[in-house]
C-alpha cells in the first residue's frame, strides 16, 4: 500500500507571493521545473543570472533571500574565486565566480546533485595519486660505508 507522503506533488507557483516580485517569482519556478527534471532524467541544468532580465539589487536580494542557504558551502581558487553555496533546497546551488580584485564576473545558480567544478578531474587525480606515493615511498637506502677510513 501506498503512503500519501510517498505519492510525488509538485507544486505550481504561478503568481507571485505578497510583496515578492514577479521576477523572483518565475526565476523560482524555473528553478523548481529544472529540479524535478533533474530527479526524473539527471540532466543537470543552469540559470546564468546575468541574463534574467530586470534583475534589479532589490530583485536579486529577494532572490538570494528565498533561496537561502543550506548545509554546504566550498570555495575553490583559481584563475577566478568560485563561492559554492548549496541553497536550501538541496540539489540548488547558487555559484559566484569572482574576480582577484573581488568584482562579480558572474553568477549561476545550477541544479545538480554536485556542481561540476567541484568534481576532480581524472588528470588531476593521476598527478594526486602520484604526489601521494612520493610522499609514502620508504626513503633510498643510505650508504653508511666511510669513502676512507680514519684513524
């Protein structure tokens, strides 16, 4: 017998909440569509949000207020600095890539069970893998035996 909980609802938020603006609004249910597509086929999906249209501060803090955040949080330094923020609703992940000074080169907000930056890379993990053994090797033998005797 099937339990009511166990019967998948998907919501539909068609208009805005009170005081929420309609933007935010159909960035959520986006985002709400990509993510119950990821659980049913596991294709990924992202929202570049330099590209949503009338993204305004006060729009993109009222975003960045009902996503939230979770449980996870990662930074990876590279050419640019990439903040990982898992939202509160896990499997969102709301990515900003910055430059060395500290201005925002872009943000994306990606469904996807991990972001793909921060999964390693087979090459990456070869050369990992040989740094390891060097550290573990026993050390050469040491030749103990005098060039010459003293006396």
């Amino acid at each position: 017998m099937t339990n009511l909980s166990d019967i998948p609802v998907l919501a539909e938020r068609a208009e805005p909440l009170p005081g929420e603006s309609p933007v935010v609004s159909a960035v959520l249910n986006q985002v709400m569509e990509l993510l119950a597509q990821f659980l049913a086929s596991g294709t990924a999906a992202a929202l570049d949000l330099k590209r949503v249209p009338r993204m305004d501060a006060a729009t993109y803090r009222q975003l960045k207020d009902a996503l939230s955040v979770g449980e996870v949080t990662a930074t990876v330094k590279a050419e640019v600095t990439v903040e990982i923020t898992e939202t509160q609703y896990p499997g969102v992940w709301w990515l900003t890539h910055r430059k060395e000074q500290g201005a925002i080169v872009t943000e994306v907000i990606e469904i996807t069970d991990l972001p793909v930056i921060l999964k390693s890379h087979a090459v990456d993990m070869r050369a990992g893998l040989r740094r390891l053994e060097q550290a573990l090797a026993p050390p050469p033998p040491r030749d103990d035996t005098p060039d010459r005797v003293r006396r």
